[in-house]
C-alpha cells in the first residue's frame, strides 16, 4: 500500500519512492504538473523548494520516437526554467541504488536543501 500512496505509474517509480522514504529523504512530490514554454508537463518526482526533478526512464515507454523527442523538449525547457534535472533508469534503480540515492542527495545539497 505505501508503495503506492504517491501513486506511481511504473514500477521504476514504485521502487525509486520506496529508496526515497528508506533513505530518509523528504519533500518531494510524485507525479507532478509544471507548465513550462506554454506547454504542460507531469515530472516522476519534484523538490520544488529546489526546482530539482527526477525522471525515470523505462526502456518500452521511452523508446518511441514521439516519447523520445518530447523528453528533450521538456529536459531543455526545464534546464532554461532554472530546474536540475536526474535522470535515471529502471537499471540504475534496481542494480545501483545507493548511487542512484548519493546522487540525489548530493543535488539536494548543491541546491541547498541539505
């Protein structure tokens, strides 16, 4: 049930929520809505006190042209809006994760929420 309480639309998310509140680290937001260049966007996971977003890519869903070509739309709009942006796959998440964990606290604590 806690896995799902941000509900997550992937089971990358899923397991990457569940390393977010096992390593302790809070005050972000699953599966939010940010409006950037007159288009709307839904990032995986938000620090907005920060503006640092996680996007985590599954090889099916990302593999699309389509897909593929509005994640570069959107990771470039949100690095000219100010935001940090990781980006991390379902791999990284299952093979990695305490790296996967280092290298979000460590943007967290360039950007000084730490």
């Amino acid at each position: 049930m806690l896995d799902s309480k941000d509900e997550p639309s992937s089971a990358a998310e899923r397991k990457f929520h569940r390393l977010l509140r096992d390593a302790g680290i809070t005050a972000w937001k699953a599966n939010q809505l940010v409006v950037l260049g007159g288009s709307l966007f839904f990032l995986d996971v938000v620090f907005r006190g920060v503006r640092l977003a996680a996007e985590l890519d599954g090889r099916l869903y990302h593999s699309g042209s389509e897909v593929f070509e509005t994640d570069r739309w959107r990771q470039n709009l949100l690095v000219l809006d100010g935001w940090c942006v990781l980006r991390f796959t379902s791999a990284m998440i299952d093979e990695r994760p305490v790296e996967v964990m280092a290298m979000v606290r460590e943007a967290l604590e360039m950007l000084g929420a730490a």
